[in-house]
C-alpha cells in the first residue's frame, strides 16, 4: 500500500502542477538541474510512492507526445550536424543526435519505477504505454524489449489489444517521425544494407558501397544516427532496422493470436518493412488487406498501380491519412519515391482523401534526399540506378504540390529544399530570388522572437508565471536559429558552388559582391569564392582570428572484425582511455598459448583531427609596457 503522501511546500508545488496537468513545470520539476543528490533522491522518492491512478496521470502529463508539445522547443526541425557546431541547438542533443528532452526524463522515470517495484507497487498497462514511448523517443530498440518482457511477465500480453502491439511496433522499429528525432531520412535504407537480407551482391560492388558508407562515417564527430548501446562499435541504426525476420515473426504472432488488425497497425507494419527495404511485402500487404495492386516493370522502370476493395466508412480498415502517411514513409525510406507518389495519388483518388500539407512536405524532402549525392551514388553503385533521382525530380514535386487541385503553400523548409537545389544546379538568379522571399519570412520570425523576448522580461519584472512566457521565448528562439543556419548555409554554398567562366564574368565579378553585401549577416566571417586567377579572400573586421588546434579523438570502430582492426587501442573495459594516457596494446590471456602474446588492438580507434577553434592567446605580461600602441593592445587580445 502506498504511503502517506507529504505535504512540506516543495512537495505541494508538485502537487499543484500535476492537479493543473502542466507538462512543462512538471518537466522542469523532475529535471531541474538545481537538484542536488539529496533532493533528487526525496523526488524519486515522492513520485514513487503515489497512488496508482496517481502515477499514471504523472505518466500521462510527461507522455513524449506531450513534451514534444510543450517542452521541445526545436519543435519538428531536424537538427543536424551543423547545427550542433554553429547554434545553441546543439545544445539540445547528444552525441547520437537524440533529443536530451527525452533522454532525461527516461533516464528519471526507469528510476522511479524500479523504486515502485521495489515497494511492490505494479505498473498499470497505460504506464508500460507511455515507457514504450520513451524507448522509441529515445532510439533505444533495446530498451522497447526490454519493457516487452517485463510486460510479457506481469501478463499484459494477453491482453491481446491492437493498441499494444501497434505502440510495441513503432517503438521496435522506430516507425514514427518522433521516434527518428524528426529526422526520419537518417533511417532511409542504404544499399550496402540489402546484402545477404535482400540480395547478394559481389565483392567488387560490395567494396564499394563499403568504401562511399566508411567515408560519410569516417571524420565524423557526432555519432548521429548510431545505436547509442554500442559505445565501442559505429553501428547505424539502419543496420538493426534492416533485418526482416523480426517484422514477419511479430506479424504472424499478431495474426496467430487473432488480434484484431486495423488501419493504424498496419500502417506501423509497412512503415517498419519499408525501413527493411522489401518492396514486394509492402505490395503484398497493400493487396491482401486493400487490394491495392502494385505492379512494378523493371524493364522501363515504370510503376502501375490500380484496385482498391470496397470498404465501408465505418469500418478500422477503411484508408485514411494514416494509411498515406505510411505509403510515403515506407516506400520513400526503401528509394521509391515516384512509387511513393503514384500510390498516393491512386488512393486519395480512390477512397477520396484529401492530402494533407505535410504529406506533400514529407514527400518534397524524400526527393530531395534520393536526388543528394550520397544518396544517388549508393543507389547507382548498388545497381538501382531508378532509385537515383535528379535535381529536376525536385521542381516536378514542387510544381505538382503547388498547382491545383492541390495548391499547397510551401513553407520556409520547403523553401530550404527548393534554394538548394537551385544552388547545386547553378541556377543562381532563382536562387536568389527565392532567398529574398525566404529572408521575409526569417525577418517576420526574428519580429516574433523579439516580441517574445519582451513578453518574458514584463512577466519576469511583474513576477508572475513565466512557464508561458518561457515557452514561447524558447519556441520563437529554435525557429530563429534554424532559420539562421538555413540562410548561412545557402550562402556557403553558393560561394562554394561559383565557378568563373572568364576574367569579366558579371556573376563573379559583381554578383558576388552585392550577394555579400546583401546577406552580410549571414555569410560567414571568413568568406571565400573563386575567379579565374584564384580565389578572393574577404574578412569581417571585427572577426576574431581563428587556429587549428591539435585535438585527439577517440571514434568507435567502423568494423568490429579483427581483421580491419589496424589502429593500436584499448580493448573494452580497459580503463586507458577514462584517463589522458594514451591507449596502448593489452594482452589478453583466451586460452591459446599462440594469442597469449599477441597484441590485440581494441575495438576504440584514435583520430587525430584538426579542429577549428578561436585564436585566443594568454597576454604576454612583458611585451606590455608604457608605449605599447591600443592598435596593437586591441588587435592581441579582444
């Protein structure tokens, strides 16, 4: 039986903001980083030992859907590498670009209910819900199994319910946009992941598909997209998802048990084969449940699809947006995006679903991904070549999603899209022009920041609740900054992308100038671009001058076998590198007198990177005297 709840004043405050059912002071309450050890301890302690009804309304309050409501600033913007290194949203994730939102208040949670346990107070079945979220939140596939056993023992499973195994699903094979940090095009398939699960490939293909995903790995600081439970191994995600035998062996166990299947569930299993790359399932469950059929000709590379079973509006199994949702998601991660499109479009026809804004958006971003680089160069390499897209596949999305029936107004991402496809094309005049509609809108975002910020100094100075205030300031502020890095990067790159065609070439000669004095606040400190005898070098007069400094890294092994293990290391477990010592061979004693002297090099491989930093320097105390010039004083060390 729970104990007597306390009723000291910090106490109370907890009490208030979960009577009020305010996510954000109850986020901020369990994580505050003014906690000591002591008062940490006596939180866990008061949440542990509340009611059961009590606890899951905690539960509910702090669900990930819910906190990325009111507490996830960054709001549905991907933060990417960049990011982390040139805005204060990097402060936002960790290493493996997960959101510390979530991995926090997990962390904090999986406290306190092993406290409950310990006191023999059980879990309902909305609490394993809301814990299998977090799992998928967190990336953490591992941990979804984990809470599936525990849910196993305590007899949930029996339950037999839809809801359950769909949000075990999602979690499992990280199928909602959530779940991937917002971020779903990390998780697309990658070709070398279709050997031996798809395909056998040969070694010379192979080698290669190896060699162009080591080199998008190789010089990588952050671990983004990784699987946060291998510490010594670069293991991507996208190797765990792309296994199909656990999606078939879960989808015969919900047909066995007779579960009752619908829309929503479905829609969790195709998202999860499409992160498998098994196109011929997805065209099975489409004509089994739907009748959906999909015909795919290899030889012109051309798609058909047509069917469509009679299903009455009442009816769980009759197509929505969620069905749409799936399509998109799920043919669009396997490299069919004109597939993706086509089944759409039959099904919003065929059913009469009007396509919502951010299916178009979600579909806009999937063709600029397969049309980058890497992306197209995998596919080409793997022998797909109808996977890789071009820049123009980019402008016909765009144009369809703009002009009616549909007539979607695109937003400041889709501006982002558009802008740096204009870029890589070399169609600089458009790109401009769209660059100056979308710095409109980056001026009316900062108006909004500036009123927010306002707004949080007049709550502050009146002293009343500022959660609101605080909220919107955050809010405005991640949109402000994502804004910023997009404009930044467009500026980068067309300095990059500019190639002189003669020495009184207009472009170069004027439009370069004017472009950075046009976007002076964006391009960076140091800006660079070619013309036909070299390069220009323009610096920004107050810029601090910047050195590279010598830094080791320590990065995981981006094969595990001891064949490819070239670089001396610390094997696991070895404490050489929790310390500034470098990590030296180990012996290690197997049994075999032959590998009793042998070195084996660990699975950690050692970096040597240049990285940039800020040329600060210690003032020489003797070269400061009476007659030392301010020009000289000002330019050492301001």
């Amino acid at each position: 039986m729970a104990a007597a709840l306390p009723s000291d004043p910090r106490s109370n405050t907890f009490f208030s903001h979960l009577r009020a059912g305010d996510t954000y002071s109850l986020y901020r309450w369990t994580i505050s980083a003014k906690n000591t050890a002591e008062e940490a301890s006596r939180r866990h302690e008061l949440m542990a030992s509340l009611p059961s009804l009590m606890f899951s309304e905690l539960l509910r309050c702090l669900d990930p859907f819910a906190v990325s409501e009111h507490c996830d600033y960054v709001g549905n913007v991907a933060i990417s590498d960049g990011m982390t290194r040139l805005t204060p949203l990097g402060s936002q994730v960790d290493q493996y670009g997960i959101r510390l939102v979530y991995t926090s208040l997990f962390r904090e949670l999986q406290i306190v209910c092993a406290l409950r346990q310990e006191a023999q107070l059980s879990l309902l079945f909305h609490d394993y819900i809301v814990l299998l979220r977090y799992a998928g939140a967190t990336s953490d596939t591992v941990a979804a199994k984990r809470i599936w056993r525990e849910m196993e023992e305590e007899g949930f499973i029996e339950w037999r319910q839809s809801d359950l195994y769909r949000e075990f699903v999602r979690a499992r094979f990280l199928t909602d946009t959530l779940y991937a940090q917002q971020d779903p095009f990390r998780l697309r398939v990658r070709p070398v992941n279709l050997h031996r699960q798809k395909l056998t490939m040969y070694r010379p293909r192979l080698d290669q598909l190896d060699h162009l995903r080591q080199g998008l790995e190789r010089y990588r600081v952050q671990r983004t997209g990784q699987n946060p439970n291998q510490p010594d191994y670069a293991e991507h995600l996208t190797r765990i998802l792309r296994k199909t035998k656990p999606v078939n062996r879960l989808y015969r166990m919900v047909s066995d048990l007779g579960i009752a299947r619908d829309e929503r569930l479905l829609a969790a299993f195709m998202v999860a084969l499409g992160r498998t790359g098994s196109l011929t399932a997805m065209a099975e469950m489409l004509a089994h449940h739907w009748e959906i059929i999909v015909t795919w000709d290899k030889a012109t590379s051309t798609v058909t699809v047509s069917g469509g079973a009679g299903i009455p509006p009442e009816s769980p199994m009759r197509p929505s947006v969620v069905l749409l949702e799936a399509v998109v998601q799920a043919y669009c991660a396997s490299g069919a995006v004109a597939c993706a499109l086509q089944v759409m479009d039959h099904l919003s026809r065929r059913y009469d679903i009007a396509i919502p804004q951010h299916l178009w958006f979600s579909l806009l971003s999937w063709t600029y991904v397969m049309t980058s680089k890497p992306a197209a160069t995998e596919w080409r390499a793997a022998g797909f070549p109808e996977h890789a897209l071009g820049p123009a596949a980019v402008q016909l999305v765009w144009t369809a999603m703009t002009s009616a029936p549909y007539n979607v107004q695109p937003g400041f991402a889709q501006y982002d899209v558009l802008i740096k496809t204009r870029i890589w094309q070399r169609k600089l005049s458009e790109a401009l022009r769209l660059m100056r509609e979308a710095r409109r809108m980056y001026e009316t975002q900062l108006g909004e920041y500036e009123a927010a910020v306002l707004e949080y100094a007049e709550t502050a100075r009146q002293g009343v609740g500022r959660s609101t205030a605080a909220r919107r300031l955050n809010r405005a502020g991640g949109r402000k900054w994502y804004m910023w890095y997009c404009l930044q990067t467009w500026c980068r790159a067309i300095l990059k992308r500019t190639q002189p065609r003669g020495v009184h070439d207009v472009r170069v000669v004027q439009g370069i100038p004017a472009l950075i004095d046009e976007f002076r606040p964006f391009v960076p400190y140091l800006a660079q671009y070619h013309i036909t005898t070299g390069f220009v070098q323009l610096r920004e007069p107050d810029w601090h001058p910047r050195r590279m400094v010598h830094q080791t890294v320590y990065l995981p092994a981006l094969r595990p076998h001891a064949k490819y293990r070239r670089h001396r290391g610390s094997s696991r477990g070895s404490s050489n590198f929790d310390n500034d010592g470098e990590g030296g061979p180990v012996v290690v004693d197997v049994g075999d007198k032959w590998h009793e002297k042998r070195l084996i090099p660990g699975l950690l491989r050692r970096r040597v990177a240049w990285v940039h930093g800020p040329g600060r320097r210690l003032p020489d105390l003797r070269a400061l005297g009476p007659t030392t010039s301010r020009e000289w004083l000002v330019q050492e060390f301001a």
